[in-house]
C-alpha cells in the first residue's frame, strides 16, 4: 500500500474537526463622527432591544426592521446586542449605502451575513422575508399611506411566530411642535399648523443648508442639490398620514395584537394662542410614542 492511499486513509478515518466559529469582524463605535449613525446606531438600537430583548432570547430571535431605510439600527442591534438575525425591509434602498457607512464610521470592512435587506413595494406581503419573533419599525408608521395603514399591521402576522412581538415608536407625531418634520429648516413650533401651505412652503424653499442639524444629514441630504432635498423633504410633509398616538394604539389591537405597554413623551412648550382651542391640548403636546405589542393570532 503506496504512502499516498495510506495517507487518504488516515484522512478518512480521522473524526471530523469540529467547525470553527466566522470570527466576528472587528468594528469600533469609538470613531463615529456622523451623529445620525450615531443616533440610530446606538440610541435607536439600544430602546428596540431594551423593549424586545426581555420578551425574546435576541441571541436566537430573527427581527424584522419594517421601513429600515438605511439599517444602522438594525446593524447596531446586530454588533451592539447580538440579536441572531436582522432583516431589514424598506421601499427606498437607502441600504445600498450602509456597506460604506460603516467602513468609514465604524471600520467595519464586512456587513454581518446575519443581517440581509430587501427593497419592497408599499403594499407588498411580507411572506417571502419568512419568519421571525419580533418586527420593529422606528419612525415609518407615519409615513404609510392611510388606504394601507390596517394591511400593513394585519400583514405583519404572516412573517411573526405566534405569539411574536411588535415595537413601534413614531417621533415626531404630526400634531405635535416639530410634527412637520420640517424642524431641519428651522420652522417654528407648530409651524405647519399656523401657517397656510404656501407660505410653509416658501419658508422651507428658503431655507440654507446651514438650517439642518448635524443629526438630520442623511444621505439624501448628501446626495441632491439642496433645492431638490428641501423639495423631497417638503413632499413628504404633505404625504404624512396625521396618525395619532390613541389611533396607533387602535390600528395595532384592530389588527389581532394585544398592547403590552406603551409610553409617550410630551413637550412642555406653551401652546401659542391661536392654536389653543382649536385642537386637544394633549394631541399638541404629545410628541413621541413608544408602544410593544404581541401577536394574539396563532
């Protein structure tokens, strides 16, 4: 028996190595300089998983980020908490640019394989992307269309396990101060309910790039002249649904899920005059929701 076939031999014999972990990829969050992947990469990251983290095992749970648009939230949930997998839908691929993100502000030369995205139409089933424990949706409900709104929620049953988790947080709400989301301009609280839409528009369009604040500069704002931005931006002021925090609540309990908790956030800002009266001082003042819903659907 020659060397060689003894050798095979021994190869073949021998028990199986046991397989070597990927190692994780280096990264550091020391570097960030750009203050929205910072605020979504440790902030928005850190409230999802402190609201799911005591309802699912994140280190054996699959969480769907419903409207991720650029997934650092979902990337910082990935390397920040270890949650098993992050799959991130959204109908702008905004997500094309996080490989370049994160090598510039955290090194990370490679996107997790357990983080994975998909470009989807607005009313689109959520079927294919499989099943998951939880969804979350950071700052999208607002901006779904009205004639969609109760298909989404009722949707989100057809990717959760039984019995999984929803969080949903929406910051600002329509009614409140900032509630435009036309605060990067610079307009004045409540702008956009004690102005005609012309002149709120004529406002915005006069605005200069100096006006959007360090932790509002997304990609869009790199990527377009400022004029077309503030066009863009102004758009989808106007295409806002005015959810409020109690029709969320509603939106999510009509669709088979049970609310476990909820938490809102209100300003403390003095209601001008000429809106007092016109509109429940609590709809002004609340600005923020945060709210964990679970699934009653088998």
């Amino acid at each position: 028996m020659t060397t060689s076939i003894l050798t095979r031999l021994r190869h073949w014999l021998a028990p199986p190595k046991p397989a070597v972990p990927e190692p994780a990829p280096a990264w550091s969050d020391d570097r960030i300089t750009d203050q929205w992947f910072a605020s979504h990469f440790r902030y928005a990251a850190d409230v999802v998983h402190e609201a799911l983290s005591p309802v699912c095992d994140p280190s054996a749970s699959s969480l769907l980020d419903f409207g991720c648009y650029d997934g650092i939230t979902g990337l910082g949930l990935l390397l920040r908490h270890r949650w098993k997998q992050v799959i991130g839908v959204d109908i702008d691929p905004g997500f094309d640019a996080l490989p370049r993100l994160a090598r510039e502000q955290i090194g990370l030369q490679r996107l997790p394989a357990s983080l994975r995205f998909h470009r989807i139409a607005p009313s689109e089933s959520l079927a294919a992307v499989g099943r998951v424990e939880a969804i979350m949706s950071w700052s999208v409900f607002e901006h779904v269309d009205r004639k969609i709104l109760d298909s989404v929620v009722a949707g989100f049953h057809s990717t959760l396990v039984p019995g999984g988790h929803c969080f949903v947080q929406i910051d600002p709400l329509y009614y409140s101060p900032l509630g435009s989301h036309l605060g990067r301009f610079a307009a004045q609280p409540w702008a956009h309910l004690r102005m005609a839409g012309e002149e709120l528009e004529r406002f915005v369009m006069a605005a200069a790039p100096e006006s959007v604040p360090a932790d509002e500069i997304t990609e869009q704002f790199r990527s377009m002249p400022f004029d077309q931005y503030k066009r863009f931006i102004f758009r989808h002021y106007r295409e806002l649904n005015r959810i409020t925090a109690d029709e969320l609540l509603a939106l999510f309990t009509r669709n088979g899920f049970d609310l476990v908790w909820e938490k809102r956030r209100r300003t403390g800002e003095a209601i001008p005059d000429d809106l007092a009266g016109r509109y429940d001082d609590d709809l002004l003042r609340t600005c923020e929701i945060f709210a964990l819903f679970r699934s009653s659907r088998g």
